[in-house]
C-alpha cells in the first residue's frame, strides 16, 4: 500500500552539519503559517463547536450565522459595543460624584483595561486579526465606535480648558495605544499578572498626558 504523500513537500536533505538551515527553515515556516492564520481563520473554533457550546444544533446556528466570517464580525462587533458602554457607565458614574473631565477619563481608561481583562478571548479577536476582515469598504469599522469614545473623552477636557500641542486625535490615539500595548505585555508571560499594575500604568499614563496639556 503506497503513503499518502500529498500533505507533504518534497525538498532535498541539507547536507551534514547544516542542520542549523533547516531550523531556521522550520521557524520561518511557522512563521509564514502564523501570518496565514492571522488572515485566513479570523474565528479559531468551528461552528459545531459553537453550536454544542450553546447546546443547539448547528443547523440552528446556520440560520443566524452564515459562516464563521460572518460570526467573527458579530463578536468583534459586540465586543466593540460592550467595552464601549463600559467606559460610557465609568464617565456617568464618575461625572455623578462629580470628577472633571481629567479624572472621567481615567476611570474610561481603567473601564476598557478591565474589560480587555476580563474578555481576552474576545479583545485577541477584534484586535488581533486582520480586522479588515470585519468590514466591507463601504461600512464603518466596528472599532470606529471605540475611536469615538477616546476622542470624546479628549474633547470633555478640552471643553475644560486643556489643550495639547499636538490635537485631540493624536491624544487620544496615544491614550489609546500605550495602554493596549501595557495590555498586551500584561497577558504574556513578560509582564506581570497583577491586576493593580495594569490599573498603576493606566493612572500614570493619564496623568501624564494631563500634565502635559496646558490651559
């Protein structure tokens, strides 16, 4: 009986003692299979598993759900929405004590920190696939509501009086990234693992770019 070989490639063996090329053949593989997935497979589980995760049968999720593209978007999309009513709960509550505009955006800053950490899996999903994917050229991207809110929280305090060389945009774009790259350290196994260091560096963070602004 012949081998199936059609999963594998033919290539000729290195000569000995090379067998350092061939490890880093083997990693730059990987590496080209990682951007793959990164592209091609935006939903890592299945839509049966989905489906018997609820407890349905898959014909039933068929009907909401045309593919796992489609599902993809719908969680990215949702995720948007909930992190984003999050920060907008934090700003009300915050603006009913009475804080200042400074003081709302910490708490929003803190509000999407703990979001991201409590749904990993799901801000892994809408930040860490080609999120292109999620939208049509024609439509508005889902993070485009995030967006918004980081630049609202900018423009309440500009509305105060603070003002920052650059603009608003480049200050909220800031806010914004140093504190998901923070976030995206935390979850490795380089960072720390202590909730409270997250919250220390999203209050520094802050802090700076408000005493950075000037009246």
């Amino acid at each position: 009986m012949s081998q199936d070989t059609s999963d594998t490639t033919t290539r000729r063996r290195n000569p000995r003692g090379q067998g350092d090329r061939l490890r880093a053949e083997i990693l730059a593989a990987v590496a080209r299979l990682l951007d793959r997935e990164l592209t091609e497979t935006a939903l890592p589980v299945s839509l049966r598993e989905v489906a018997r995760e609820v407890g349905i049968a898959a014909q039933s999720l068929y009907l909401h759900f045309a593919d796992k593209d489609q599902l993809a978007q719908a969680v990215a999309e949702d995720g948007y929405q909930r992190v984003v009513a999050a920060m907008r709960d934090a700003d009300s509550q915050a603006a009913a004590r009475g804080a200042d505009a400074g003081e709302r955006l910490r708490v929003q800053a803190n509000a999407f920190c703990d979001f991201a950490r409590a749904e990993r899996g799901v801000t892994r999903l809408m930040f860490g696939h080609d999120s292109s994917r999620f939208a049509q050229p024609t439509e508005v991207h889902p993070a485009r509501l995030l967006w918004q809110q980081w630049l609202d929280a900018v423009h309440a305090c500009e509305e105060e009086g603070l003002h920052w060389p650059d603009g608003a945009e480049h200050t909220a774009m800031l806010i914004w990234s140093a504190i998901f790259g923070r976030f995206a350290l935390w979850t490795s196994a380089f960072g720390q693992h202590d909730p409270q260091a997250l919250t220390n560096f999203v209050d520094r963070v802050v802090s700076t770019v408000l005493r950075d602004a000037h009246q």
